[in-house]
C-alpha cells in the first residue's frame, strides 16, 4: 500500500506490529452485538485471548442514533472493563487512492464515532446512484469491506489471524459467501454464532435478558429493513448486523 493510502497511526502504546491474531467483526447490530456480549462474560471459554485481539468496527454514517446510544450505554463499558482494543475505521474519500482513517484505536473507548470523513451517503451522492436493493450491494462493500480489508491487509502483513464473523444461524450460506471472497493473506473466518445454533430469536432473546432492550437490527438509515445495506450478501466481506 503506498504512503499516502496507509491507514492514520494508531493511539499510543497501540502498535500495528503486535501479536495480534484476532479480529472480531462489529457491525453494531443484534447478531454480532449479540456474539461479542456473550464472550466477553468469559473470554477464555470461547477461545479469546484479549490481549491478542481487536474489534473492528467501520463507520459508514449512516447508523441509526438508537443504536449508537445503545452501544455507548452498554457495550463500550464492557470494553473498557475488558481492556479490549477497540478500532474504528472509515473511509477517507470516493478514491482508493484516499486510503482510509482510524478514527479511533483504543483500550478506553469513550464513545462511538458514527462517521468519518467521507460517508456512505457522501458516496451515493458523488456518484448519483442510490443504494442497491438486490445482488451484491457495492455500497457495503466499498464502505464496510474495503476499509476493514484494508486495515487488515497493514495490520497483519501477511501472518496468520483469524476474523471473527456475526452470521446467525439462519444464515448458514453467508458463511461460504465469505470464505469464498476472503482474499487477504493468512486469513481463517470464524462463526460462532452459526456454530452455536443461535438464529435471529436467540439472539434477540439472549440480549433482551442481558441488557433489557431489543437491539435492533444494523441498517442505514435512509433505506427500509427490508432493503438494508447491511443485510444479506452485501455483508459478507463488509461487517455483520
């Protein structure tokens, strides 16, 4: 990657070349809120060294601001207990060449920063088109898996790591989805959740005793459920509700 699409230094005391070996994958939705709630109770038991892991999260300023508030209020307290890197990504312009921004990479996350400097919605609208409704939807991909991809691709270089994944259940073919598409190096994607036999009701269920609250589902806010950018294949490669 040249210098000027290398992703913004992290925090201090947060380096690129540490041990890192696992990613988890927050899209701020039910499914993959759902996943990291319950692991975090006792990392160990789930295979999870914390201190060899990372959150990923991409911003595309298009979340709904009850679920911003719902994860300020009851996720981020439970990684800055945890002491769990959280990194929070977007990108930086319409080009490639733009690269992208690390909004945030931290131990202590305090809030959660909904957009960057260039946004899904900026997108849309340099390019007048509207957000597709079938098929692969570009428009995840280029704001959610490009970004996260490319963090990645830096971070890692190459060595071995696993990503975790927030397919449910229900959805057991996104998990080959996804494995068909992974391009990066030394990469293994992981699905708990469909490993677990959770689907959309055990999920909902599972966070509504924990927490009280029914979390909804990860969507853009300028599109119906039914069509969101973040539900179906166009989440594969870019994050998980």
């Amino acid at each position: 990657m040249p210098a000027h699409t290398a992703y913004t230094p992290s925090l201090p005391g947060l380096t690129a070349n540490d041990n890192l070996d696992t990613v988890i994958n927050w899209g701020l939705g039910a499914d993959s809120t759902a996943y990291l709630a319950r692991m975090l109770t006792d990392p160990a038991a789930h295979g999870i060294d914390l201190e060899r892991t990372a959150v990923l999260y991409m911003a595309t300023g298009s979340e709904w601001p009850e679920t911003r508030l719902l994860v300020e209020e009851f996720i981020l307290p439970l990684l800055r207990e945890r002491g769990v890197r959280f990194v929070q990504l977007s990108r930086s312009g319409h080009l490639k060449a733009d690269g992208i921004t690390v909004l945030d990479d931290s131990r202590h996350p305090e809030q959660l920063f909904a957009r960057g400097p260039w946004t899904l919605w900026d997108e849309m609208e340099s390019v007048g088109t509207v957000p597709q409704q079938a098929g692969t939807r570009k428009c995840s991909l280029r704001a959610k898996g490009d970004v996260g991809d490319w963090w990645l691709t830096s971070v890692m270089g190459g060595r071995p790591f696993r990503q975790i994944m927030g397919f449910n259940a229900d959805e057991p073919g996104r998990r080959f989805g996804d494995q068909a598409a992974s391009k990066i190096p030394g990469r293994t994607g992981a699905y708990p959740l469909i490993s677990w036999g959770w689907g959309r009701q055990q999920v909902e269920d599972y966070l509504l005793e924990r927490f009280g609250v029914h979390w909804p589902k990860s969507y853009c806010t300028f599109l119906p459920i039914e069509s969101s950018c973040c539900s179906g294949l166009c989440c594969e490669r870019g994050g998980t509700s």
